[in-house]
C-alpha cells in the first residue's frame, strides 16, 4: 500500500512543476479567427464606405449648385469658381468645397443651366460614374 504522505507530496510537486498557459499554436489559432472576422466586417463595410461617400458628394455638390445659382442670378454673364463664391460671400468658407476623394468639383454654366460635377470614385471627369 502506498504512502499517502508520498503521493500528496508528489501530486504537489506535478502541479508546481506544470505550466498554465496556452501553446503557441492555441495562439495562431485564436489569431486566425480574430483575422478571418475582421477580412468579413472589412469586406462588408466597405461597399458602405462607398455609398456613404457618393452621398456626401451629391449633397455637397447641391449645396455648391445652390451657391452657384445665387451668384448667376446676380452676374448673370458670369460662371463662379469656388473662389469668387467664397470671396463674394455666396460660400461659406468653412464648406466642403471638393468631393469625397478630394477632387475639386467643376462647374458649368451654359444655357442658364448651372452644373456642379464630380469625378467621382474614378477620380477622372466625363466617365461613367461622374456624380
């Protein structure tokens, strides 16, 4: 019959001498899955991003267009540029005055109608996703 004096002493030293803590491959694998989670949201998210810039421009695309229609209505033989809308007061200063990915708009003014175009994601003007 054993000790039992022993066997506790010796269940003490095993427990002493084992490690608590994870391996390194428990690690990779928790690493591996906080990565694959993120790839989804990212993938997810993104297309939002787009469509969440596209509507920022068209609204401050307006809101220059608006800008611009006033500064026609009293010189009517002139077409603004950002500037002369900023420096006659038409502007606020503090207005975006360029696209989601930094692009100045361009304005047109022709027939009497006013247009305040964007390059869009592309960042090229005359393609197909001008905003």
């Amino acid at each position: 019959m054993p000790n039992t004096t022993e066997t506790r002493r010796q269940q003490h030293i095993d427990r002493a001498t084992r490690k608590e803590g994870m391996t390194l491959i428990e690690i990779m694998i928790v690493i591996t899955i906080f990565a694959m989670i993120a790839g989804g949201v990212a993938v997810a998210l993104l297309p939002q991003l787009d469509k969440a810039r596209i509507k920022s421009t068209k609204t401050d695309a307006q809101a220059l267009r608006s800008a611009v229609m006033l500064y026609v209505s009293e010189n009517p033989r002139e077409c603004p540029t950002v500037d002369d809308l900023v420096a006659g007061r038409f502007l606020d200063g503090s207005r975006r005055t360029s696209d989601a990915w930094d692009t100045d708009f361009q304005i047109s003014c022709e027939d009497g109608e006013v247009a305040v175009i964007s390059a869009g994601p592309d960042l090229e003007f005359n393609t197909e996703d001008d905003i």
